[in-house]
C-alpha cells in the first residue's frame, strides 16, 4: 500500500495544470472516461504523425523495412520492461478482445470440461469463451464476486468455491472493468495451477493503472489494452505468453506463422505500424514523468478524494470498490439507490460537458469514474456538484 498525497500543494497542481496542457483535452470538457479509452498525449500523437507522414513518402518500404520495423521492436522491448515479461513472449495485438482470441482458439480444450469465470467479466470476453464452450462442448461456471471485498482473500475464495478437477480454464480480470476492483493475480494463478487449470489473465485496465509483474504472477496467457491508462495511439494491445504456449496455433493464419515469436501471434496482414511505434513513445512519457514515484501516487490521490466526497456528500451513495490501495487503483465506482445511473450521466455531458459513464456491478447500476493524470481535484469537486445538482433538479433522473 503507497501514501498519497492529498491534497495536493499549490507546486503540485501548477505542476499537474502544465502536463495538463500535454494533452488535446478541450479546456470545457471534464474528461472521467478514460477507462474506456484515453486521449494520447500531444507529443505521441504528433510522433505518429510525423511517421505516417513518412510512411507515405514511400509506403512499399517504410512499411514493411526500416522505417518502421525497429521502432515496433522497441516499443514491443519498453512495454517488456514495463511489465515485467521477456518481449519475446509479448504479442502486439488491436485489443484485449483480440489478445484473448489466443488462448481460447489455440488452447486444447477437452469435451465436459469447464471454464470457470466471474460474473463481472467484460462483456467481449464472456462471448470469446461461451461460444469456444458451445463449439467444444465445455461448461461455464460463473461465480459471483463480492462487490466491495474486504480483503483480497474473499476474491481467492470466491473462485475457489467454483473450481474442481473438471475446471480446464481460469479466466479473471486484474482490475475490473465493472466495479474497479484490483484481484489478487498471483494468488488466482495459483490456484488455477494447483487444479491443473490454464489461467488466463484480463489485464486490460491494470497496464498503467496497477503495478504489473506478469512473470511474478505465473499466469499462462495475460491480455491488455495500451490505449487506456498507457495512453497509447488507438489500437495498441498486448498478448503475453508463457513460454510453454509460444508454440501454440495463432487465432489468425497468415505469413506470421514463419516469422518466430512472438510476431507469429502479433497483428496479421497490412496494417498501419505507426501506431504500434508509438506505444514506445506513450511509455516514455509516462516514465519521463515518474509513473511510480509521481504519476501513480497523484491518481491514487484522485480516487480518495472522490470516495471522500461521495461518502461525505451524498448519504445514500455506496461505493462498490474497496477504498484501500491493494484493492482499488484509479477507477471509482458507486451506486445511488433511487436514480437511474444511465440517464444522471447523460444529462452530466448535456448540463455540465462531463464524460462519465454508468455500468452494471452485479446487477447493481452504478456511475464508473475514471480518473488519470490529465485530471485535477477540482474536477472531482466540479463532477460531485454537477451530479447533486442533477439528482436534484432532474425529476426524471429519480425511479
């Protein structure tokens, strides 16, 4: 667990307004969606461009040669040493959804076996497995998560209830998409191992968000998106394999198949690289700021200011992630019993140009708020007195 800082001293915000300036954010707009993507910052934005511009003064070899071709290479070795993986066991693929295509088209799944998963798993990944268990003939168990734990152990727990010596794949997400909540991996990993089970790892909110140590945490497959906390170009994600599976059949045949690892399993046929080449760039800056020392501690201070103002301010209100730093990162979720979630966060982008978004926890609506470095304690403020104000004034927000 890591002290934050909050709140902040007058040096700080003046430090955090200035990176502020690094982004295309619009000055109006508050921006508490980046959990579902996030705005890449001027100087990578700017990089692709350049590379694209040169892309195109010779397509035929700037594509597929020198150009371009190191540049993917690393990009591929920082986001190596960034998550703690060898980068000839990391995949550049489009998304998590693509990286996940992996495991469940590659992995030699047995007839009457079954795959075991939570029920707050993204809606992509529960589609990719159901219809690899309708098509081979497995069964999905589906338990449910506690929503917010009070320790890490009632997650293991959880799982544990569901698994048995029929469980052929474990997949669970590092941090939720639903709830924000942050799973202890390397404690599922094991017991997926200790049942003889492939675990397969969601990562797609943890890169930038949590700290990742993916060969400490001895999973089999660990899938991720570079576009959302990473601040990566649009359409960068990674696929790691242990190595026992880099031989496994891609999910996409094609020329890659002669290539070796990982570029066998990377994105397939013509594509625009530029974009995978400035993934490196996304990653220095990030490091060039501190990600551990200062980008990390900042955030945190974000999510526990707005916990206290939601807890503080709205009495009925009930935050659906754990307040402590082992279990929550930069994502706060809540549920206002009484209101319908989905149009309060419409109305927060007509009245008050907020971008937020409503999710479903369990069967529970709740308001999902993303909060990276590109924002500021006054926009927690500015969001809680946006969101009292529409509670109260919008009749037809109430249910």
């Amino acid at each position: 667990m890591i002290t934050t800082r909050y709140p902040p001293t007058e040096k700080e915000i003046a430090f955090w307004r200035s990176i502020r300036q690094q982004f295309y954010l619009k000055d109006d707009v508050t921006y508490l969606q980046g959990g579902t993507v996030g705005p890449s910052p001027r100087p990578v934005t700017e990089y692709v461009i350049s590379l694209l511009r040169e892309l195109e003064s010779d397509p035929l070899n700037n594509g597929g040669g020198s150009l371009l071709a190191p540049l993917v290479e690393e990009s591929r070795r920082k986001l190596g040493l960034f998550v703690g993986a060898e980068p000839e066991q990391i995949a550049l693929v489009i998304n998590t959804t693509m990286g996940m295509n992996i495991p469940a088209c590659g992995l030699p799944l047995q007839s009457g076996q079954e795959i075991l998963m939570s029920d707050q798993e993204y809606g992509a990944v529960k589609a990719i497995w159901e219809y690899v268990a309708a098509k081979k003939g497995l069964k999905i168990r589906t338990i449910p998560l506690p929503t917010p734990p009070e320790h890490p152990t009632q997650v293991v727990e959880a799982f544990a209830n569901g698994i048995s010596r029929r469980t052929q794949v474990v997949v669970f997400s590092h941090v939720y998409c639903t709830s924000g909540l942050v799973a202890p991996v390397k404690e599922l990993c094991q017991l997926a191992h200790d049942y003889d089970a492939f675990a397969v790892v969601d990562g797609a909110h943890a890169v930038g968000m949590v700290p990742v140590d993916i060969v400490n945490f001895g999973c089999d497959f660990y899938l991720s998106s570079c576009h959302k906390w990473l601040l990566a170009p649009k359409g960068v994600g990674m696929a790691y394999l242990a190595e026992s599976f880099l031989d496994l059949r891609p999910a996409t045949l094609g020329f890659g198949l002669n290539q070796g690892h990982p570029h066998r399993f990377d994105v397939a046929g013509t594509r625009d690289s530029t974009h995978f080449a400035g993934l490196g760039k996304a990653i220095n800056f990030q490091q060039e700021i501190g990600w551990e020392d200062r980008i990390r501690p900042y955030c945190l201070s974000l999510a526990a200011r707005l916990k206290d103002q939601v807890l503080d301010r709205m009495p009925t209100a009930k935050l659906m992630v754990p307040t402590d730093t082992e279990q929550s990162g930069f994502l706060t979720t809540f549920t206002i019993p009484g209101i319908n979630h989905g149009k309060a966060a419409g109305y927060l982008w007509q009245d008050h140009q907020i971008q937020t978004v409503s999710v479903d926890v369990g069967g529970t609506p709740v308001f999902r708020i993303s909060t990276h470095f590109y924002n500021s304690h006054s926009d927690i403020d500015r969001f809680i007195y946006a969101l009292i104000e529409t509670v109260d004034t919008r009749s037809d927000v109430k249910i």
